[in-house]
C-alpha cells in the first residue's frame, strides 16, 4: 500500500469531545470516532507498528522516549 506521499514522523493529536475522540492529523485532517472505534483503531495502530518495524527499509525512527524507561 506504499505510495508517493511521505510518512509522518510525528504523532496526531487525540482529544475526548462530548463523548467523542477526536484525531488531528497533518494538514488539517480531522477524525472524529466512537470511543470503541477509538479503542478498536489504538489496538490495530499498534498492531501495524509492530509489524510495520519488522519489515525490510521500515526506517525505525523513534523519539527515544521506550528506551529512556528501560
């Protein structure tokens, strides 16, 4: 699913809104989700990273901030 567009090195912004989460993206890009959806989008977020940092080229790039609580 590569394309032309570069990846974002930084993460959204989240916020809870009359009972909504809402997640600000790059250039203007707004989501607005259930809490479960929310919920349901954190867990698959998380399972793509995993896998996404296992491929080949994933560029690996973190803020450091895993390693400093070890």
């Amino acid at each position: 699913m590569a394309d032309s567009r570069e990846s974002q090195k930084g993460p959204g912004e989240v916020s809870a809104e009359a009972g909504q989460v809402v997640l600000d993206g790059p250039d203007g890009v707004a989501v607005t989700m259930t809490p479960d959806a929310a919920e349901e989008t954190g867990r698959r977020l998380i399972a793509a990273a995993a896998e996404a940092r296992g491929q080949h080229g994933h560029g690996g790039e973190t803020d450091g901030d895993a390693d400093d609580a070890l």
